[in-house]
C-alpha cells in the first residue's frame, strides 16, 4: 500500500511525468481504500502506533515506511473523507483508529487554535465524536462500549469502559468539567467528571485525566427509523444546554433531560 503514497517506480520503461504519477497514485490508493475499507483504515493506523512508539522511544531513525507516512499525510487525510462521507457505517466500526490516524496527520498546535470542527470537519459528523474547546480533549465512542479521551496538548489518549454496547453518542459539558456518554445498545447514558488541578483549571497536569463515574441513568432504547440502513449512526445526540443540564434528543424529536 505504502507504494502507492510515495509515486516513485523504476521499471526499467520510460517513468510518468511527475504530475500525472502523482495522479495516479492517488486515484490508486482511493481505489483501495474504497474497495476494502477496514483493512485501509488499520493499515494505516497500525504504521501510526509504530511511528508513535518509536517516538516515545526516541528512536531517531526511521525507516522508509514511516518516512512515506510523514510525506502522505494530507492524502491520507483527503482519502478518510473519502470513507466518511460515502462510507459511514465501514468507518463507524473503526472510529478509535481513524481518529489515532486524523491525530497524527493534522497538528496538535492547530487543532488547539482553530479546534477539530474547522481541522477536520468530516469526522465530526458522527454523535460518537466530542470536542471540547476549554480543556482541548476530544472523546471517541467505540463499537466495544469504551471511550477513548484524547489529549490534543499532550497527545496522549486515555481508554474510559463505561457501556455495555456501543456508543451512540458523546458530548462535553461548555465548562469541560463533565463528560456525557450515551450508550442505546445498552439504555444507559453516564456521566463522567474530569479532573482538575489544584490551580483549578482543567488537564493543568502532565498525567493522563483522571475520570470518574458520577451518575447513570437508565433511558428507554431508541428505535431506528427504518431497519437496515445507516440510521444507528444519528439514532440520538447529547445537548448540554448549560455546564450541568444535558438533553438526549432522539431522531424522532423526543427528548429526555437530565442534571449532573
């Protein structure tokens, strides 16, 4: 795969002009990533944890494939907007590890400054996915009921089990001193608070958040408009209407409110 993010053939005949090698490499690995979704998506994230852990281990040499996933960054990035936004329900499945891959390719530093709305828009189209512009966290709901919180200052991701199913939708409180998660599979929606520093400012320290469960509810299950279509990716979404009150809106416009 990695052949095709990096257009540099020597087979002896007469090469492509830059340009249209380029071209072609591009419409190759959207041609990949399109015809086998996941195995596109944890390729990729699996040459990220390896670039990773060779950073924390401050291995300066890198090998030829991370060097390539340096240089492609922004076409992998165009490519999972590709899968975004013509193939929801591959790339809901996979949403930790396509959002380790949007983590590596963009900046942390400007994510921070613009947040992940403006950066990468696409994959905030997902209830799974939550922002938080005061602490500068987002949260990942899986398909195994987990929460992964990432740290865009430090970039370091915290894994939160809280659900028996998969996630259906999460969301920060304005003040990002809670965190809602909600869970149809298993009709419970969970409260979350995060740590604060003795300065009192949220995620001051270098450590990974501390969270801790501080109410469940139990909710009625959502029924889907229609069986067998996308439509388990926007059953509910979480609406804090104030740094303590949250609505869990259905798709069918019903409503239950809850107080931390």
């Amino acid at each position: 795969m990695f052949s095709f993010l990096s257009p540099q053939h020597h087979d002896g005949f007469a090469s492509q002009p830059p340009a249209d090698s380029a071209r072609s490499s591009r419409h190759a690995l959207s041609l990949i990533a399109t015809a086998r979704p996941p195995a596109f998506i944890t390729t990729i994230a699996r040459e990220v944890h390896r670039y990773n852990a060779a950073q924390a281990n401050s291995q300066s040499q890198q090998n030829v494939h991370t060097t390539t996933l340096t240089r492609a960054k922004t076409e992998i990035l165009r490519v999972i907007d590709i899968l975004v936004e013509k193939m929801p329900g591959d790339v809901v499945d996979l949403l930790v590890e396509v959002m380790d891959i949007i983590m590596y390719c963009i900046e942390s530093s400007l994510v921070k400054k613009k947040g992940l709305q403006e950066c990468f828009p696409a994959i905030c189209k997902f209830y799974m996915v939550g922002y938080c512009d005061r602490s500068h966290r987002i949260a990942v709901g899986a398909r195994q009921g987990s929460v992964a919180l990432y740290d865009v200052r430090t970039g370091k991701c915290q894994n939160i089990h809280g659900h028996k199913g998969p996630i259906t939708s999460v969301s920060f409180a304005p003040d990002g001193r809670y965190l809602a998660t909600y869970s149809n599979a298993d009709s419970h929606i969970s409260f979350w608070q995060m740590n604060t520093s003795l300065l009192g400012s949220i995620g001051m320290l270098n450590s990974a958040p501390q969270l801790r469960c501080i109410k469940t509810f139990q909710v009625p299950p959502v029924q889907p408009a229609s069986p067998g279509s996308q439509n388990h990716l926007k059953l509910a979404r979480l609406i804090w209407t104030s740094n303590r009150n949250v609505i869990l809106m259905a798709h069918d416009g019903k409503e239950h409110r809850f107080m931390v």
